[in-house]
C-alpha cells in the first residue's frame, strides 16, 4: 500500500496531508515531502493525519526530524489526529507532549500554535523527553 | 493448537504483509478489537526491526514470522539471522513500544516472541 502525501498553503501555513499507512516502507514518502517543505523556508506546518490509519515509529521519527529543523526555524509542527489508533501511538512514546496534537485541522490552523502541548501523558513510556 | 509460517525478504515493503497476516489470525481467535491495534503495532515494529538489523548487517536471508494459536493464547515469534550484540538502529524506540504493546516478550538474541491472551 502507498500513501498519498500532498501539501498546500492555508491560513499562512504549510498543510501536509497524509492518506494511508505510514510504516516503514512509506515514511521516506513523508519525509521527502517534509523536507522539501522546509527547504522552501516554510516554518508553520501542520501534518495532517486525519487520512491515517496507521503510524509506526519509523513515521514517528519522519516527524522529530522536522520537528527539530522546525524548531531551529523557531517555527511550528502541529499534528492533526483523528484515528484512536493513531493517536495511542504518540501518547505511548510521550510524543504528544512534544509535538502539539489537534482532532481536527481548524484547531490546528485557528489554535495556539505549538504553544501547547496536547493532553493524555498517562501512558507515556520515555518520560515526555524526546 | 494451530498457526502459520510467514518468510519475507527483508525489504521494507513486505512488513505490511506481516502485520496483515498476524492481525487476521489475531481476530480468527477472538482478541478484543483494541488488542488487534497492538498486535498490528507491535508485529509491524518486530518485524521493521528484524528487517532494518537484515539491513545493517548486509543479511540477505529471509525473515520468519510463526503464527502460533494455542488455546486462549495468540503468539508472535519473530526471527531474524543477525544475532546478539547489534546496536538497535532506533535508540531502542521500536523495542519500547513492542514492550508497552504486548503483555509478554521475550528477546533471546535473533528471536522476539510477544504473546496476547484471549480476555475469556
């Protein structure tokens, strides 16, 4: 299966959406389109990931590398996650605390941007640093 | 008791075929629709591991993933040829989440066993 990775401006900010399973074999497919992104010198990104329906840890570590191109930028990541599965994935790595989650795209284009981090750290395993 | 053998080439490409085949035994057997998430988490980074430990270690062999059903108890056992002592290439972040995911593993060298019980 491949995933469909497309970017557009919205609302002053780079929208990347996500459409299928983000593993292993698909991450770079993510990646590339991230880094081209941030190539362009956009610094307000939000990876839509509402299309997802499943994210590993390879997919996981696509998004800390931007995050930390971003951050270098003083820019934002913002994240949007719908599927439970998904999300889960981000609380048991303590991700969610590092990268701001959002349900839906307007919260993440409307909202504070990046300024704070999303809820659920119960089931954190890496102790929130990233 | 009853199950499957699964050997794929340690390509990226074929570790969705692993969790597919893990998560249809999963549910032939009854795990809760929450523990077919895990299963399907935790065998995708398994086996992602035993793929990218193939790829560090120049490996060409294929991968093996057994499928074993016994009783109430839904096993998982992953087994790659790159032995002991090879650094994980994750910071340890797949091993992490294979351990929240699955209630019992075992790491012995090339081979990871996660096991799930049935709730009944």
């Amino acid at each position: 299966m491949e995933i469909d990775v497309t970017t557009r401006q919205e609302s002053g900010c780079t929208v990347v959406t996500v459409v299928g399973e983000v593993d292993v074999y698909t991450a770079p497919t993510l990646d590339e389109a991230l880094s081209a992104t941030l190539a362009e010198g956009n610094t307000c990104v939000v990876v839509d990931m509402t299309g997802v329906d499943f994210l590993d840890s390879t997919g996981l570590s696509v998004l800390v590398k931007a995050l930390k191109r971003i951050r270098e930028a003083d820019g934002s990541l913002d994240v949007v996650v719908s599927v439970d599965r998904v999300a889960k994935v981000f609380r048991l790595t303590g991700l969610d605390k590092v990268i701001p989650l959002h349900a839906a795209l307007a919260d993440a284009l409307d909202g504070d941007r990046a300024d704070a981090p999303a809820a659920n750290y119960d089931e954190s395993i890496t102790g929130g640093e990233a | 008791m009853s199950g499957a053998t699964l050997t794929i080439p340690p390509l990226a490409e074929h570790v969705r075929v692993a969790r597919v085949v893990a998560v249809a035994a999963a549910r032939r057997i009854g795990l809760s629709s929450e523990q077919l998430d895990d299963v399907r988490l935790a065998v995708g980074e398994a086996v992602s591991r035993a793929v990218s430990r193939h790829i560090a270690g120049n490996l060409v062999q294929d991968i093996s993933i057994d499928i074993i059903e016994v009783g109430s108890e839904f096993t998982v056992v992953v087994t790659d040829h790159a032995g002991v002592g090879l650094p994980e290439t994750d910071d340890g972040v797949a091993l992490a989440l294979i351990r929240a995911l699955a209630p019992r593993l075992q790491l012995d060298g090339s081979v990871l066993t996660l096991s799930w019980a049935t709730a009944a």
